[in-house]
C-alpha cells in the first residue's frame, strides 16, 4: 500500500491532537479540511467536497475555504458548537526544508470567541468549568474570555445545583475531566446545549498565580485552575485582561432553580427562548452594554441583605428624583462603548485604531459622568464616584495620538496625529516637502525648456520620472537627462536630482508606514497597562445603567418602592409586569394579596383561564423585582426577603419540559419540598393534575398539609379540585381565595379579580362555549357535567363508592339517550352498541374537562356519521 505524503502525515499528526474539532490547515491562501472533517464541513458550510492525491491509493475527501473569508465560517460552526482548530504555516515557505512547518495557533470554541456575531453586546458569553472533589461536592468556575469576568464557586453535591448555575450563566460551554461520569455529561449536554471540553490539569502555573493567589480555598484554586489551563492551552497568547477571581456563594443571594426561572420567564421566555417577553425585556432600559449584562446578572441573582437591597432601591429613588439628572446621565452613556470588551480586545492584541477612539470617546464621557454623580448628593452614588477611576492620562494620550478617522488595517499608516512622535514628524515634513519640491520642479522644468506638456509622474516600478512627449523630444537639451522608460508615445527620464528627493521621499513614506504602525504597538501597550482601572471603571459605568434603568422603567410603569418585613406579605394593586405590558386593548386588572398573621397559604381556586397561574406569578415576579433592588408593579408593596422562589406547574399545564409526565411533576415538587425553608416562597399550579383524580386529589391534599405543617413557607396553591376548599376549616394557616368570574346570558365572563373565599364552579364548559365548540355538544356537556355534579359527594370516599357512581350515571345517560332514539322510532344500530359501550367503559372521573368534551365531540361525529 503506497504512503501518505509528507504533508498529509503532518495533518494526520496535528490532528490528532484535535479530534473533536474541525481542523483549518492553511495551505496557500486556504484553509482546508481534510478527510472526516471536510465531509462534514462540506454540508455543515454547504461548501464544495472535492478529492485530492494524497500518495495513498485512494484519493482524500477534502474541502478549503479562502483564508480571506474563513472569519465567517468559523463563526458558522461555533456557533453550531463545534470547536474550529486554526492551523498556519509558522515558518516562511521559501526557507522551508521539505514540508512547510505549521501549527495549530488557536482553537476558537463557543465559550472562547472573543468577536463577531455569535458575541452579543448585551450578554456575557461564558465557559464553565466543573470539578469534583471527594467528598461529592462540585467546584464551579466561571470566565467570559471576552470581558475578563472570573468566578468560582463551591456547590454542593448536587448535580442540579451544577445545571441551575450553567443554565443561570447562560453558559456555552463546560470544561470536565476526562473522567467525568457519561451521565453528568449528557445530562449538561441535553438540559444546556453546552459543548463539552476536557482539560485535566488543575494546577495554575506562576505566571498566572496572581488570579487566584487570594483566594484561602485550595478547592477554589483548582477549580478555577481547570479552566485557566484549558484557555491557556487554546487560545495560546496573552490572557492579561483576565480578571482577579472573585468568589461567589449561590447561598448568597435568593436561590431560584432552573425549573422555576424558566417558568417565571425571567431572561427567556418559555416558547420561543428568545428575550422578548422575558422580564428581562421588560426590565431592559440600560443603555451600555456593559449595564445589559449586568442587568441579567442582577436578575439571575436577587440579594438577600436587606441593606444591599434598600441602598439599591433607594438610589433608584434618587435617580426617579433627579430626572433631568438620569437623562444627562443616559445621555453620557449613550456615547460610551463596551470598556470591557474593548480591554478585553487590548489584551488579545486585536484592536484597531477605530476601537482606540472609541475608547477615547467613552472615556472622554467620564468626568461629565463623576461630576454627575458626585453632584447627586446620595451616598450610595458618592460610593460609585469615588470608585470612578477617570483614567485621565490615558484619554489624554489617546487624544493626542489617534487621528480621527483612521482606516480599519493598522499597516497601511494614516492613524497617528501630527506632533505626536517627533521622529514621524520629520518624516513626514520630508515626504510633504519631498512632494514641494517636485511640484516646483516640474514647473521649473516646464519654463527651462518650453515644454509645456513636461510633467513629472510616479509609478511603483520605476519611480520618480520626467515624462516628455515624442513630438517635443526635440526640445530637451542634451546631457542630465537619463532614459528610463520608452512608451508608445512619449519618453521618460531621470535626473540626478530627482533621483535623490526620490530616495528621500520613499525612504520617509516607508518609515512613516512603519514607524505608525510600531506606535501604535506602544500606544496598545500603553493601553494595555490600564485593563484593570478601565474594568473597574466599567464596573462602576454598569452599575449606574442598571441603577438609572431601573429608575426608568419604574417611572414609566408607575411602580412603588417595596418595604420588607419579617414575614408578612402585602401586595396592593400587584400586577403582572410582563402581561400587563404586553396587553394592548384591555386593561389588566390588578389585583392585591395578603399573607399575614400566620396565614401563609392561599389555595386559589376559579375557572380555567380566570388569571390563577399569571396571579401566582406575579407575587413572585414581584418579590424577584424587589429582591434585584427595583421598583415593583403595585400601589404598596410590603414583602419578605425570599430566600427561594420555587414554581411547580401540574403537568397537564406544563408547557415547559414538553415531557408531560407525572413523574417529572412530582420530582419537581418533591425538590421544592425538600428544599423549600420557612423563608422561602412556593408557587404549586395545579399540582397533581398529570394523574387521575383521586390520585391527584390526594396527592394535593397530601402536599399542601406537608408544607402546611412542616415547612411554613408562603405558598399559593392553584387547584381545580373544589373538594380542597374544605381545608380551610382544618388547616389554620390556609386561606381560600378565588379569582371570580360571572354568568351573563349563559356566557362566563373573567373579571381576573381576586376575592377572598372559594370558587363555586368550575367554568371550564363556559371556556368550551368561547372556543366555539358546536351548540349541542356543549348542551351535552351541561347536562352530563350535572349528572357528575350530582354524584360528587359520593365520589369523595372510595374507589368501591365511585364505581357504583359509574354505574349509576353510565345507567342514567344509557337510559336517556334511548328515550331520545326511541323518540324517534329508530332501532339502535351496532355502531351506537359500539359507542354506547365505550360510553360505558369510560374513566369519566379521570377526565379533565376539556377531555371530556373532546370525547363527546369524537362521539357525536360518530353518531352524525
Ligand atoms: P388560569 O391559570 O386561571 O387558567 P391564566 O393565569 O393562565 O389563567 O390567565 C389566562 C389569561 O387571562 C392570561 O393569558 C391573561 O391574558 C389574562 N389575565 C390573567 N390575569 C389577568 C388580569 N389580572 N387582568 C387582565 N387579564 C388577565
Ligand atoms: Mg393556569
């Protein structure tokens, strides 16, 4: 069997260091793929496959994309969560002995990019890390590689936590060990959509061990350590805009699981995932964005330090106040860009002038933002400006070297000032005096020898000349003048003279070229010395966006400071932010709720679609606000510091896992129950509704007298099952309330209102009624809906007691439906034997309504037929 060329061995070699990613092997002016990888990159990049002779008998599947566009491609994969290995020619190929040397200089993955589209300005883009230690418990670290943000965290052995935290962070991708169980993996890459990296070196090398060298913890150092090497070892050049690594408790600030925060919608809504109609969204008044992501930091991660709490909300207070303070403030950071990323991009050596003025720009903001601030008067806001660094010589240095609209490469010169550099000055004086001087020449020459038409030209291969046309050769004296060029029409000529200004003005336009561009290195560099004051600076710059946005949305939306207490809940007028933003033409009707003196379960009963599930969310949506230090949508608002929020939704109701079994229903409440405290707040929404009534009945019953008597957290019980009104008599802390609705002309009408007391009927057939389902079905559905109502009390006790209930309303529906065929002289035909025995057979006290509906809808078709 014949060998693979050199050059394929090296692939072979290179890649085999980077099996899971698609390996970019520069040849030439492409990028191509070989093998495996280009048969898939062909139909992932929809880009031509094609074969090539690599010595061996058959031909080699392979695939290239122009290294002029190959930015665009990489994006593509990435962003499909692949990792793209970038492999270049490292040795001039001219001085090459045999093959070309190359090597992989970076793998771009989708926790590492650090620009273009899959970057989005107002999210952080995080790589995670996970470790597991041997008493079971997980180290968590946290980088965005694109600003500089370090974290680590100790959870705890629960894998959930590690999930909660990867899904709160929005994060891409997670670096393990290789001998990370295959089912924590998957699980990460079902639930999170992460890609999944290796990296088994913990151990931080001294050049970086001033990340971490505060921290006391060495479970902290190693966990971050994982991903450290792993950057390190990828993205192979300067990580020195990487951020000290701040510690971070999830015990620190109100715990809200995965589950819940998807349900309550707080960054991502629960059908399209997108951020429209996310309180985010809603929320999202912040003009830079540094605030943007910080913004759904803060929402991730609601305080539980009542002083943290009140500074914030107090400054929110000061920003409604001053208002024509806030707008010059939103006017100021209007003109200021991403500090973050830009220092980010400083470090990795990838910037351009055009980003140095924008960093010029955004910094020349800042006093006017200091003086703002200071001027407020408010402690709160003399903290943030004393912390502002105004970094004053570095906007001074930028002013006075970067030239206002500088080209996007930073070879080809034009960027730096006049005045600037001494040396560039005086280069450039010769080149422009060079340039004088040849004017002057040409019209000296012109009047010398008559020739009006003389002119001097330059071209890239012969440089300076004199060009005289044939017809006036006749005039040109004899001697100085040198033949260069011979054109059709005209000839060209040099002089000693002009030879030398030549020499003189190219030499200076090359060493202007250069030497702009050695400058502007220094200026990075320069730059590069302040990353860490233009960070803190961005923090403070982030904080006040987020601050004055949560004036501004609170203003606007007319929301209330909250108060807190010990453990009483009052919420007046309480709205539902995000439906009652998105609502056009009616009016959302806001509702109140009390929990106090002990009372600290509402079961709430009332109709489908009366407003139950959006009630309950908006106590929570309410205290989150409160908690993150913004206004909330009442007229007063009295609230406990949450420690959690826990939401559990009735699988029948469960749009979010799309797997609607009763078992994830009851691992989710089960979590809520064993985690939940007395200080923490737990919304069950129809719970038990993914089984059969009694079942389901029981079990709801069963779970609100557990958290009844062993938790005392405040709970809003949502329930369709009337029968648990009764509690209220048993149970001292439960309270009934319903939302109402009423009867006009046979049709129900939702005021959305909360009232106190239980809901008398379910109104599920008057829904049935507004979905337009046919006339007689719903006469159907009244009249059996009577027949089970009038049996209810006997379905109460066994399941021996609801079989006779079967029996008898299965006997009394048979009866009447003969009376109506007899009515009609028609004997029964086999079909309606058919029918009526599925009628006979059926679990009607398993059925929701809706579903009994549906049954009769399919049955009467049938009997149309
Ligand atoms: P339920 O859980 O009782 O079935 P939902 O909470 O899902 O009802 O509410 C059904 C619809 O009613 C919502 O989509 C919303 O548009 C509307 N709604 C709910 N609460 C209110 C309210 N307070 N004011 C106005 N409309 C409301
Ligand atoms: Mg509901």
């Amino acid at each position: 069997m014949a060998e693979y060329t050199p050059m394929i061995k090296q692939y072979l070699a290179i890649k085999a260091d980077y099996q899971d990613a698609f390996l970019f092997f520069r040849l030439g002016d492409f990028y191509e793929m070989f093998f495996e990888d280009a048969i898939n990159a062909s139909q992932i990049l929809e880009i031509t496959l094609t074969a090539r002779d690599g010595g061996a008998d058959e031909k080699i599947p392979m695939c290239g994309v122009p290294y002029h566009s190959a930015a665009g491609y990489i994006e593509q994969l990435v962003n499909q969560g692949y990792k793209v290995a970038i492999c270049e020619q490292t040795e001039d190929p001219k001085q090459a002995k045999g093959v070309v040397r190359r090597e992989v200089i970076q793998l771009v993955t989708p926790g590492t990019v650090m620009e273009g589209k899959n970057l989005l300005d107002k999210e952080n883009n995080f790589l995670a890390s996970i470790t597991r230690f041997l008493d079971g418990h997980f180290g968590f670290a946290l980088t965005d590689l694109s600003t500089g943000e370090n974290r680590v965290s100790l959870l705890s052995s629960n894998f959930e936590d590690v999930i909660g935290e990867i899904y709160a962070n929005g994060v891409k991708e997670v670096v393990v060990p290789s001998d990370l169980e295959e089912m924590f993996k998957k699980a990460m890459i079902d639930r999170c959509q992460v890609t999944i990296s290796h990296e088994d070196n913990c151990e931080i090398a001294d050049h970086v061990k001033q990340l971490t060298n505060h921290l006391d913890d060495e479970k902290l150092v190693l966990a971050f350590g994982r991903l450290l090497n792993y950057l390190i070892k990828t993205q192979k050049r300067s990580l020195d805009h990487l951020q000290q690594v701040q510690v971070y408790y999830t015990n620190q600030f109100m715990k809200i699981d995965l589950y819940s925060k998807r349900n309550l919608e707080l960054t991502e809504t629960i059908r399209s995932k997108g951020k429209k109609g996310s309180l985010l969204w809603l929320l999202d008044q912040t003009v830079t964005a540094m605030g943007g992501r910080l913004l759904k930091q803060w929402i991730d991660r609601p305080l539980l330090n009542k002083n943290e709490i009140e500074a914030r909300l107090n400054m929110v207070q000061t920003f409604i106040n001053q208002y024509f303070e806030r707008l010059e403030l939103r006017d100021l950071l209007k003109e200021v860009y991403d500090l973050e990323r830009l220092a980010g991009r400083v470090a990795y050596g990838n910037v351009n002038a055009r980003d140095l003025l924008q960093l010029k720009k955004s910094l020349e903001q800042v006093p006017g933002i200091y003086n703002l601030v200071t001027k407020l008067e408010h402690p709160y806001a003399n903290n943030l400006g004393n912390q502002m660094d105004l970094c004053e010589s570095l906007t001074d240095l930028l002013q006075r070297s970067i030239k206002e609209s500088p080209p996007m490469t930073i070879k080809e010169g034009d960027i730096i000032k006049d005045g600037f550099n001494d040396t560039l000055d005086q280069y450039r004086d010769a080149s422009r005096n060079g340039k004088t001087w040849i004017a002057a020449l040409e019209k000296q020459e012109r009047e010398k020898t008559g020739i009006k038409s003389l002119k001097i030209g330059y071209n890239r291969v012969f440089g300076y000349y004199i060009e005289v046309t044939k017809a006036n050769l006749q005039f040109l004296p004899e001697g100085m003048y040198e033949r260069k060029q011979t054109l059709t029409n005209a000839e060209r000529f040099i002089t000693p003279e002009l030879k030398e200004k030549e020499t003189l003005i190219l030499e200076a336009e090359e060493k202007i070229v250069q030497l702009e561009y050695d400058i502007f290195l220094t200026i990075r560099e320069q730059v590069k010395e302040y990353i860490p004051r233009l960070q803190s600076l961005a923090k403070v710059i982030s904080e006040l966006d987020v601050l004055q946005c949560f004036a501004t949305i609170s203003e606007e939306r007319h929301y209330c400071m909250p108060h807190f207490s010990e453990d009483k809940l009052i919420i007046k007028d309480g709205r539902h932010p995000v439906v009652e933003k998105v609502m056009q033409a009616q009016e959302y009707v806001p509702n109140d709720c009390v929990m106090e003196q002990g009372h600290s379960l509402l079961l709430i009963t009332g109709p489908n679609m009366s407003g139950k599930s959006t009630y309950m969310r908006q106590i929570a949506l309410t205290s989150i606000l409160a908690q993150i230090g913004c206004f909330v949508p009442a007229s007063e608002a009295v609230l406990p510091i949450y420690d959690q929020v826990f939401t559990r939704i009735g699988a029948a109701d469960d749009l979010i896992s799309g797997q609607s079994t009763f078992m994830v229903e009851m691992l989710e409440a089960k979590n809520a129950i064993v985690n939940a405290t007395s200080r923490s707040l737990l919304l069950f929404d129809e719970i038990g509704r993914g089984t059969s009534t009694y079942d389901g009945m029981a079990l709801a019953q069963a779970i609100i007298e557990y958290i009844h008597e062993n938790i005392g957290a405040h709970t809003l019980f949502s329930t369709h099952y009337h029968e648990l009104t009764d509690l209220e008599a048993a149970l001292k802390n439960l309270v009934n309330v319903h939302v109402s609705a009423v009867e006009e002309n046979d049709n129900v009408v939702f005021l959305h209102k909360i009232k106190e007391g239980a809901a008398d009927k379910s109104y599920g057939i008057h829904v049935a009624k507004l979905a337009e389902l046919p006339d007689n079905l719903i006469e159907r559905a009244k009249e059996i809906l009577n027949q089970l109502e009038q049996g209810e009390k006997q379905i109460a006790v066994t399941r021996e007691d609801s079989m006779d209930l079967s029996n008898n309303l299965q006997l009394s529906f048979f009866e009447e439906s003969k009376a109506s065929y007899q009515k009609e002289e028609k004997p029964i035909t086999s079909k309606e034997k058919d029918l009526l025995k599925s009628i006979k057979e059926m679990d009607i006290i398993g059925l929701t309504p809706l579903e009994a509906i549906n049954r009769l809808y399919e049955i009467q078709k049938q009997l149309k037929a």
